[in-house]
C-alpha cells in the first residue's frame, strides 16, 4: 500500500505565522493561541458537526473513540484518516524516565490534526489538561528540564528519494519527521534522544518505518544536528534537509484550487536580490523566486522555492480557493515571460500546477461567480462642512467616511484621555477638487479604456498617471486657510505649528462588509510648511529631538542594507527617512497624497474584485495630532456578541513600529489573549513577545490590560446599543497607541471582517 495518500504539510512554520499568533519559529507550538485559532485557521470540524465552542471539553473516552487519538499508524489509510486539511499529523514520544499520564502514556500517540491543529489545542480537549495553558505546554513539551512528552509532526514526500535507503532497493518517498524544540538555544536533543524517538516511531509506523528522516528546524536545532549526524546515522537516524526533499518535487502545491488573473512576474535578479514588490490585489497571479513575507489575498502563487503551508497567506489561499503552489522549474518556462502583465488560468491539484493564457472575458466570469457579496455604496457628495468628532456618529459615513464616523463614536463611548481629538474632511470636499481640476473627467476616462481593464500594464500606468496629477493639482482658493481654523478649534492653537495626521476615510472600508484595511495612505502635515512662503526643507515642525532619532535610524539602517544587500525592502525605508529629513510635509501636500491613494493600484483591485461601483467611492479625511515617540501602537481584536469563544487579541509594536501595516518584514510583533469583561482581563495568555525586546519583556501589564478591557467594555456596550442596536454586535477591530506620555489612545475601530 502507498502512503501517496498522506499529503501532507511541512511542519516547521515561518516567523509571520508567529507575528500572527500561531507558532514561533523554533517551535511552532510555543506561541500558539489555541483561543484565538478561528484568525489563523479554518472553522475546526469539531465545532462545524454541532459542538459548542464554549462546551466543556471531551472526556478522554470520548477523544480515543472518535478517533482523536491513534497509537499506531498501520497503514496510510491511517494517516490520512488523521491528517489536517494541510495533511499534516502530529505526534507524541515519551520521554525516556519520565512519568507521561494516560491516554499518552503509550510509545506514540497520534493526535487528529484535522480536529485540533496545535498539540496545546488537543492537549486541553483531554480532560486531564483541559486547564493547561501555553507555560504549562512548553514546560511539558520543550523544556529540557521539565519535558515529559516529546512533540513533533509528520509530512509525507511522495517523490523525494530516502537518503540511506536499504541495499538493493530503492526508496521512493520520505516520511520527515520534524521535532519541536526550544528555539532560543537551550539544550538540543541528545543523539541517543532522537535515536529513541525515532525508534519508537518505527515500532508505530510499520508502513512507513522505511522512510523515516528526521527533517531539522532551522537555526540552533540543524546547527545542533548537523555536528552529530554522522553519530546518528550509525544509531540508524538519517537526516535530510528541505532542499533535498524539494529536489525531487515537480509541484508542491499548498492550496488546491482554480482561478484567473493578472500574471505579475517578481524576475529574480543576478546578484540574488529581487526587484521592488508591485502593488499586488486580489485578481492577480504573482509569480516570485519565494512567497514575499507580507502579501495581500491574490488569485493565485506560484514560488520557485518552497513555502511554508501554515502561512497565514496559503490558509486565506485555502479559504478562498486559491491555488498556491511552489514549481522549482518556473523560471525556466518560455510561456512565463509572454504572460507577465496578461490574463491567465491557473489550476492546482495534487502535484500538478497549470498557467495558461485566457481571456479577460472568462476570468471576468469567474469573478462574478466567485465574488462575495458587496455592500451598496451611497456616498453624500452634498454635505461640505468641517466637522469635529465630537458632531459625528457612525450614521454620517456616507458624508464623512466610515473612519471619521466612528471616530466620532469613540468620543460618545471613552473617557477624554482615551478618545483623539480633531475633525473630518468630507467627501464633498474631494469631490470638487477633482472636478474644479478636470480630474473626475479623467476618471472616467480610465473607467470606460477597455485596455485598463485588459492590460495590467496599462492599467498601471494610468492609476499612476492619475495619483501624479491630483497630487500637483491646485487645491481650491481658501482651503488651507479653513483648515487651519478648524484645527485651531478642535486641536487648540498649536496646532498651527505641530505635526497632524491625516488619515483616509473613504466610503470604501470601515464597512461591514468590506474592511478595505491598509488598502489607502495615511500622511503627516505641517500647516507651517505651507504659509512659510518657500518650498525648502526641512519641515518646520521637526523637532531637534525627532531629527536626531531619524538619523540615527538612517544609519542603521544603511549599515544593515550594506551587509544584508538582498534586503531589497531596506532602500525604501532609507528613502522615507531621506524624505522625512529633508523635505517640507505641508498639509496641502498631505491631503491630496490621502485622496490620490483611493487610486491606487491595490485599492481599484480590490474594489472591483467586490464589486463596489468606482463611481461612488469618495474620500474623506480624519485629522488629528500625530504621534511622536509612542510607546507602542496596537491593534484588538474582539469577538462578536454572542460567540461561542469571547477572547480578545492584542497584538502590539513598541517604537512606532506598526503591527497593522509593518515596514519591515523580519519583525515579530508582542501577542497577548484574554478574556474581556466589565471588571477587566481575566486568563491571560502571552502567547509570543516581540521580536524588538528582550525575552520576557512584555509590552502590557496584567493591569494595563484590566483596565484596557474595561473600555473596550464601554466601547462595546455603546455600539451595541447605538450602531448595532437592530443587530448583534459584530467583531472589532481597533488601533490604538500609548503615547510618549504613557496614555492610551484609541485611534480607530471598526468591524471586523471574518475569513471567507
């Protein structure tokens, strides 16, 4: 019998999984928040068949007899029977001396990885350890002093051949073992360590005992590895690395599944290094020589080299049945470079991965049968007033956009410290300035070429042409001027020399329906660079104290794209700092960048890809004081009313780094998860801290977080009872920082769109 059946996922996770909240790069347990899975993975089949998400846990029995748990794996039947929708099973040995309690107890205990993805997830479905938490997994499981089960997962390699295969036969398809250990260094297994465990795996795999090989984490696990692998080969474990596992592969295909789009080709270069990331949406196809760290939903991926199938971008892939797929040949494909820039099919299943050419009228076809529903846009165009928050509610979006709108509804709700003080742009305002400069004529130009919605070159080139001329249009007579006043009035009188934040609020996010999160720009503006009467930089409103932190920032950076060249994404945050020191940042210039932004490439993508109707999409603008020095930014989820698992998640970035749109991508963010209740956070979990501080610094204390909870209370009743009083409660999702001073400050919120 073949195990070709147990296609299954690689178990070793990338550190965007971890910034997620789903894994840590070393062990890809040990960061995991089995209370916030639904934002990291598929509904479990478990809850779908009619369990209560807040029902007690199993009892023992009842997990063996589901089967949840099998001690032995006869045959591939059996794997599959416990594979995930990735097709990845997981695993426990005993330590060797140790004392490990029933039902694990046993050599190996197969989980069903399909049920409970995390071992803490299936763990606390025991009910043993149904009150275990995440210090409690890791002293069980990683750590060398208190281990009393080994973890670790199974992956199937049909067509990668074994690396010690018995004499006279050749063995066609690994079976890898990956191991999950402390990834900060700590003691490593022992040689005679991973020779029982791998042992007892024979004993419990007999199918398959063959083609077992122990697949390393990167990092201190390969290092430790790789010194005693000879060692270990003569104890009969044989080590293969991912590169050899992949050399065998046509196609490792992560998401199944058929689409159309626009092909946009990433071209590896000479030295290695890539060219800068387009704007990428969700009707095209990127093509890379790997899957960038941060990607938005597209249609479809294919990498040359291989990826991780727990990335939060392959499981949105698998949600929505994308095809995603890794074809070390790729580049090497004549067709490629005819495609680049055009409509094609892409088709994924099993280890075949087919792009093709096609016409615009069959992929505007499937679109129109895969697009989920939109909500109707009836934006007010009449309204041409400033308004401060403290006039608006959540009604007014239509007019002022759905950001500014409920900005408004955070002064209702927070105490005054917690609440932004400022005032919104309308739509209108937008609206006449493109029409007073020819502009909405040119809009509608580009609305009816039927080259832009056929050729993503052109396409490109005129949203590019477009945002250039609104950015260097004139504003209307008198504007400035009405804008000066009204920050006088809503922010005081500094205002007119301090930094402000003007943030878009279209009447395209914010909305039920459609979050449009970080699909337009956010800008910063010095009303004294634009009455200074000259166009020299620096800005006026850069202190001596910023100025010094920026460049401080630039050299460090410059030295690090100096040793690390192929960190192609460093040169811009060089160019934003350059920018940022040397160039006047008016309000005028702030304002028509924000309006631009709702042309940008990604921003058209997405909405025609919802079918939101580009002619009723306007942008307003939010405007408040900029933050200087913060002490962290962050953003919280909450669940619905009503749901069945009512934690909340924060995730958070000291130093101004933003965990909602990161520049860099190598940078964990601070993740916690509690329960949220009108007398504050109860079951805390720190699920994994950031990257930028030390282990065991955390952004939050236990009594910073009672008291955020206790607002977030108030919050909630008051859109229940305000916004959503003829529904329930929808989940949120708010940005909020604690400034130089130590405040917090919420800065946003909005519904939050779940996973299709």
């Amino acid at each position: 019998m073949s195990a070709r059946s147990g296609a299954v996922a690689w178990a070793v996770l990338l550190p965007l999984w971890a910034a997620l909240g789903c894994g840590d790069e070393g062990a890809p347990e040990s960061a995991s928040d089995p209370s916030a899975r639904s934002a990291c993975l598929p509904a479990l089949r478990a809850a779908d068949a009619g369990g209560d998400a807040g029902a007690e846990p199993a009892s023992d029995a009842s997990v063996v007899d589901a089967p949840q748990l099998l001690h032995e794996l006869a045959s591939a039947a059996d794997f599959a029977a416990l594979a995930s929708a990735a097709g990845e099973v997981k695993f426990f040995v005993p330590v060797a001396g140790a004392s490990a309690p029933p039902p694990l107890d046993a050599p190996c205990s197969f989980q069903n990885t399909g049920d409970f993805p995390y071992h803490l997830q299936f763990l606390q479905s025991l009910g043993l350890y149904r009150d275990l938490d995440l210090a409690g997994y890791e002293a069980l499981t990683t750590s060398p002093e208190a281990r009393q089960l080994w973890a670790g997962a199974l992956r199937f390699w049909p067509v990668a051949p074994h690396p010690s295969p018995p004499k006279g036969a050749a063995v066609l398809g690994v079976l890898s073992v990956a191991l999950y250990t402390s990834p900060s260094g700590d003691e490593q297994p022992s040689a005679e360590q991973l020779a029982a465990i791998h042992g007892a795996l024979v004993e419990c795999l007999p199918y398959a005992s063959e083609r077992l090989a122990l697949l390393p984490a990167p990092g201190v696990q390969a290092a430790a590895v790789a010194e005693m692998q000879a060692e270990l080969g003569a104890l009969g474990v044989f080590v293969i690395e991912l590169a050899e596992l992949a050399t065998g592969l046509g196609a490792e295909v992560y998401s199944q599944g058929e689409s159309y789009g626009f092909v946009r080709v990433l071209w590896p270069r000479e030295d290695g290094g890539v060219g800068p990331q387009p704007e990428l949406g969700p009707r095209d196809i990127l093509v890379a020589d790997n899957a960038p760290p941060e990607l938005p939903t597209l249609a479809g991926l294919i990498s040359r080299r291989p990826q991780s199938p727990g990335s939060h971008l392959n499981l949105r892939m698998m949600e929505r049945g994308a095809p995603s797929a890794s074809l070390p040949t790729i580049f090497d494909s004549a067709l490629l470079q005819q495609l680049d820039g055009l409509v094609a099919h892409i088709y994924t299943e099993d280890q075949d991965v087919r792009l093709e050419a096609a016409s615009l009228q069959a992929a505007e076809a499937h679109w129109r049968r895969t697009r989920p529903p939109a909500p109707a846009l009836q934006p007010d165009f009449t309204l041409e007033a400033l308004a401060d928050f403290a006039a608006l509610r959540a009604s007014d979006g239509a007019a002022y956009g759905q950001k500014a709108a409920y900005l408004g509804e955070l002064q209702r709700a927070l105490p005054a410290a917690q609440r932004p003080a400022g005032f919104a742009i309308p739509l209108a305002r937008y609206q006449r300035f493109m029409i007073d400069n020819g502009l909405q004529t040119q809009v509608e130009a580009l609305l009816e070429d039927p080259e832009v919605r056929r050729d993503g070159s052109v396409r490109r080139s005129r949203l590019s042409q477009l945002r250039d001329a609104i950015e260097h249009a004139p504003l209307p007579a008198g504007l400035l001027d009405e804008l000066r006043g009204q920050a006088r009035d809503s922010l005081g009188r500094a205002a007119a020399g301090a930094w402000l934040r003007l943030r878009s609020s279209s009447n395209a996010e914010d909305l039920a329906g459609f979050s449009g999160a970080g699909l337009y720009d956010s800008q910063s503006g010095c009303f004294a660079d634009d009455f200074d009467a000259d166009a020299l930089g620096p800005s006026a409103c850069l202190g001596a104290e910023e100025r010094a932190a920026l460049e401080a920032e630039l050299g460090v950076l410059r030295a690090e794209l100096a040793e690390h060249p192929e960190r192609a994404w460093l040169a811009e945050l060089i160019d934003d700092r350059l920018d940022a020191l040397g160039r006047e940042r008016g309000v005028a210039r702030a304002l028509r960048r924000v309006w631009a932004s709702l042309w940008s490439e990604r921003a058209f993508e997405d909405r025609q890809w919802r079918g939101l109707d580009p002619r009723a999409v306007g942008m307003g603008v939010a405007v408040h004081r900029r933050f200087v020095f913060e002490q962290l930014d962050a953003v919280l989820q909450t669940p619905a009313a009503g749901a069945g698992d009512g934690r909340y998640r924060l995730i958070s970035q000291p130093d101004g780094h933003s965990p909602v749109r990161p520049e860099r991508p190598d940078l964990r963010p601070e993740v916690l998860s509690f329960e949220g209740t009108e007398s504050g956070a109860r079951s805390v979990q720190r699920v994994a801290g950031s990257s930028l501080l030390e282990a065991g610094q955390w952004l939050w204390s236990d009594a910073q977080l009672s008291e955020l909870a206790q607002w977030v209370f108030a919050l909630r009743q008051h859109l229940a009872g305000e916004v959503f009083c003829s529904q329930p409660l929808p989940a949120l999702e708010i940005e909020l920082e604690r400034d130089a001073g130590g405040i917090v400050v919420f800065k946003q919120v909005r519904p939050r769109v779940q996973t299709q």
